[in-house]
C-alpha cells in the first residue's frame, strides 16, 4: 500500500495560496460593497438636496418675512406662527380639511369596501369585469380635468345638475353650489369623491381576490348569508387593507390643492379655502413667503403624523402576523 508523504514546504505553498485566494474574494467582495455604496451615496445626496434640503429651508423660511420682488429678509422668530393661531382662515381650512377627511374616509373607504364585496359576489365574471371598469375609468382622469368638468356641471344655469333637478321636479333644491358658501366645498367635496370611488373600490377589489374562496364555500355550507359573509370573513381579512387606506386617504386630504383651486379659488369669502390654497395665495399673490412657509409647516406636520402611524401600523401588524 502506498503512502502519501508531505513536505513541509508542500504544506506553505498550499497555506500561502490559500490565504491568496481569501486576499482576493475579500478584495472582490470589498469592491463589490464599495460599487454599491457608491450608488447609494449618489440616492442619499440626491434625496437629500430634494427632500430633506427644502423641510429644513422651509423652517427657517418660516421664521422670517421674505419680498420676493427685493429680496429682502427679516428675521421674526415665532411671529408667523402666532399669526397662524389668530387667523381665522387658517382654521377655516383646517376645518375643510379635516371634513375632506373625515368624508374621504366614509366614501373612498368604508363605502368602496362595501361595493368592490358586492362587485366579487357576482357569479358572472363579465358583469365583474364591466363594473370594476365602470368605477375605475374616472381615476383615470386628470383631477385638473375633473375639476373643470364639474365646474361646469355645478353651474345654476347651463348645469346638468341643476337641469336634472328641475326634469326630477326638485328645482327647490338648485343652488348656485360653488357660489354660495354653505355648499361651496360639500360640491368640492362630492367631485373628489366621484373621482377617487373607484381606484379604492379597485384595491378592495384585489385585497377580497386574495381570500380564499373555500372559506365562503364553508360558510355558505354553514348556512352563512351574504351579510354575515361580509362582516365574518371579508371584513376581518381585508384588515390591514382596510387600515392603510384610512391613513393614505386622511394624509391625502391634508395634501388637496388642485380641485379647490380649479373650481372656486378657496371662494366665496374664503369658505372653500384649504391649507394648500391658502398657503398659495399668501406666498405668490400675497408676497409673504415667511407665513406661507408656516402654513407648509402645518400641512408637513399633519402628513407626518399620519405617516407615522402608517409605519406604527404596519410594524404592528408585522409583529401580530
């Protein structure tokens, strides 16, 4: 039987290319770490200067009073913000904020829930199909768009709104819903609700796909109606869903500028007005970019609050799942 003898010298020359080798993968490996670090050293600046750059910019902005035209700046510390708490219009839209909100979530929330239940309770997939795009085709339009198509649906003389109330025999209760200030931002209010229906209804629609249909076979076995269908299986799975689409729409009704500004400009007698437009009218038509940067202060810290409970939120689902 032959024997296998080793050298000491054998024995280097291995150990030394060995640890040539490891020399080598950890230099790749460094490379590799550092190619990668470069790009995200290159989306750290980037973000930033973009995002992180302007929230600070703004907060000393907001302590100062700007002229645009001169350029002039003083320094006035907290001034701005007192004017906030004794300015009227500004809890005016925070008002009309937070009806935005509450509404958004009745509508685009509890109300797509219910719809986009009963759209996949249909046996027909063709009438599924029909209704998810029949909900979803105003999403698609430009708010801008919308805005000015309900404009003009809303006027008391040419409107179809109103023409459809005097064919229903209820002209009694035609108005001029952008003219007056009881109903101004209800009418707002209404054309944002048509608008984003249907792409809640369609996220509903995807989450209620997700459930398995053998659990609805078992309940019908149970002798478990439509109803208690939707409060037993539908409601519970489709949680978390639920819960996103609370805090997106109530962050989204801190964030409203185009249609207000479309339809009425934050009119009649400030009535309509929200932080987004309000913040516009003081920075560009007014000059006063300091109070201006207040009011973004506001809406940024409302956005915040509800992005923090999103992650709140979802961390906690996480850990329960």
């Amino acid at each position: 039987m032959a024997s296998v003898t080793t050298t000491p010298t054998s024995n280097g020359a291995a150990l030394s290319g060995a640890v040539s080798n490891r020399s080598r993968w950890l230099r790749h490996g460094l490379l590799q770490q550092l190619a990668a670090l470069r790009w995200g050293i290159v989306a750290l600046i980037i973000v930033g200067w973009f995002v992180y750059y302007p929230i600070v910019d703004n907060l000393f902005v907001s302590t100062t009073t700007q002229d645009i035209f001169t350029g002039e700046v003083a320094y006035v510390g907290l001034d701005n913000y007192r004017r906030l708490l004794d300015d009227p219009v500004v809890w005016r839209a925070l008002t009309n904020n937070g009806l935005y909100a509450v509404l958004s979530v009745v509508f685009q929330v509890f109300a797509a829930f219910v719809l986009a239940a009963i759209i996949e309770g249909l046996r027909s997939r063709a009438w599924r199909n029909f209704w998810r795009a029949v909900y979803f085709i105003p999403s698609a339009i430009s708010t801008t768009v919308t805005g000015l198509l309900f404009y003009f649906i809303y006027q008391p003389d040419i409107g179809l709104l109103d023409a459809l109330l005097h064919l229903l025999g209820l002209q009694n209760l035609s108005y001029t819903w952008l003219g007056d200030e009881r109903t101004a931002i209800y009418a707002i209010i209404a054309m944002s609700q048509w608008q984003g229906f249907g792409y809640s209804t369609l996220l509903f629609t995807i989450a209620i796909q997700k459930i398995p249909r053998e659990l609805y076979d078992a309940a019908t076995v149970d002798g478990a109606g439509p109803l208690r269908q939707l409060f037993c299986i539908t409601f519970p799975l489709t949680r978390e869903m639920t819960g996103m689409m609370i805090i997106v729409t109530i962050a989204g009704a801190f964030q409203v500028f185009n249609e207000v500004m479309v339809m009425t400009g934050g009119g009649p007698n400030n009535s309509s007005q929200v932080l987004g437009t309000w913040l516009y009218e003081q920075g560009f038509n007014q000059n006063d970019m300091g109070y201006a940067a207040a009011i973004g202060v506001v809406i940024f810290l409302a956005t915040l609050t509800t992005g923090l409970l999103q992650l709140w939120y979802t961390k906690r689902r996480r850990v329960e799942a």
